[in-house]
C-alpha cells in the first residue's frame, strides 16, 4: 500500500489536539488510523502509549513504548515515558532503569534526574534523591523548576536553611514570577522566620495584586499564625 503522509500527518495532528484537550480515547483513535498508515512511526506509538497510560491502561502502554523503543533504541525520550509507566505501576526499579538509560543517551535533561529522584525518595534512598537533585541544577542551572524541586526535598527533611537558600535562588531565577515568592514565604514561614515570611507574602502581593491565590495564601499564613482577623481579610481580599 502506498503511503499518504499528508493523511498520516493529518492523524497524528489530530492527536495531538485531543492530547491538548485531554480526550485520551480520541488520542488512541487518531494515532491507530496513523498507524494503520506507518506502523514503524516510533513518536505515534509513544504518544499513544501516553493516551493509554492517561486512561490507566498500564499493559497497552507499556506494549507500545515497547515497540517504540524497539524501532528507536537511541532516543532517549522512549525510554523516559516508559519510566513513567513503570512508576506508576509502582515498578520503581523498572523506572529507574529506564530513567537511568534515558540519562545515558541525553544527560542534558534536568528532568530525568529530578523523575529519578522522586522514585529515589519513594524507595528511602535520600543520597540518591538529593545527587539526582543536584545533577538537574548542574544540567540545566538556569532552570528555576529544579531549584525549586531541590527545596521541597530539602524541606521535606527538615532543612529549612538550605530550602531558602535553594527558593531564593529561583527568585533570583525568575524575579518576576510572585508565585516563587510565595513558595519561599511558606518556607520562611515553616522555618520559624514569621517576619521574613510576611515580608515575602507582601512582596508577591505588591508584584501581582490582581492575583487572589496570593491574598489567599498570605491569609491561610495568617490564620496558621492565630492572627484571626489579619486572615479574614486577606480572604476576603481574595474572593
């Protein structure tokens, strides 16, 4: 059969829209008839792969990255949606496996390393966890995401210290974005140190008044702090 490719082209377009829209049924419908057309196309069958993972069709996703990864064994992305799956079936050392492979054949990706860590700190491993932290800043150190990945760990077990140290540098990161403000504030605010906290509640407000979430979240401090009538009007502020 002679193939089409603006037909097929037409299908994985299709696809991906539904992606967008979250219609993971009509996702698998477009890339079958994409397949049906090109059945060695290793992106339409990992992309279906997701659209059965997103259904909790864990069998049918793990058969098609399988088949991706057969056609595409040096593509590091196949073997990181594969992790994926594999986490969320609670097959922690198959994740690592794969996230592990992917980082081999691209180690420039800070996510693997922070996708590997998650699985890391699900096992109890807190070296592994905090190295794969670690090496996410040293791949992509602009990137203000794993700064932010390395706090909550570092939150996570008590070290409030190096958490501020690690959320101000995402604010150096993205002086613009309040919401990273918000994130050092409660750390600020977990850590004991009230008056920093408030002074970083402030600060997102006065960057982004027209967000409520930031009223919201400064009076949910408030009221944690006893301060009853400080916290009611920051709701009310936000509604």
């Amino acid at each position: 059969m002679r193939i089409n490719p603006d037909l097929r082209e037409l299908h994985t377009e299709r696809g991906g829209i539904y992606a967008q829209r979250s219609d993971h049924r009509r996702v698998i419908e477009a890339y079958n008839e994409a397949l049906k057309l090109n059945s060695g196309d290793a992106a339409s069958l990992s992309l279906r792969g997701g659209a059965h993972l997103n259904l909790g069709d864990f069998q049918r996703a793990l058969s098609d990255y399988d088949s991706a990864i057969a056609l595409e064994p040096r593509v590091a992305a196949r073997y990181a949606v594969r992790a994926n799956a594999h986490r969320a079936m609670g097959n922690l050392e198959g994740a690592i496996a794969d996230y592990t492979k992917a980082i081999e054949l691209d180690p420039r990706r800070g996510l693997r390393y922070t996708s590997r860590a998650y699985v890391y700190q699900s096992r109890g491993e807190r070296q592994r966890e905090m190295a794969d932290f670690d090496r996410a800043i040293q791949a992509e150190p602009d990137r203000s995401t794993y700064r932010g990945a390395r706090a909550g760990a570092k939150e996570y077990y008590g070290d409030y210290a190096g958490a501020i140290a690690d959320r101000n540098e995402a604010v150096k990161l993205e002086p613009r974005d309040a919401d990273w403000v918000v994130s050092l504030a409660w750390t600020q605010l977990y850590a004991g140190r009230t008056d920093e906290a408030l002074a970083s509640f402030a600060k997102a407000i006065s960057m982004d008044t027209g967000a409520a979430r930031h009223y919201d979240s400064r009076g949910a401090a408030l009221l944690r702090l006893g301060n009853h009538d400080a916290a009611a009007a920051d709701f009310d502020r936000a509604i």
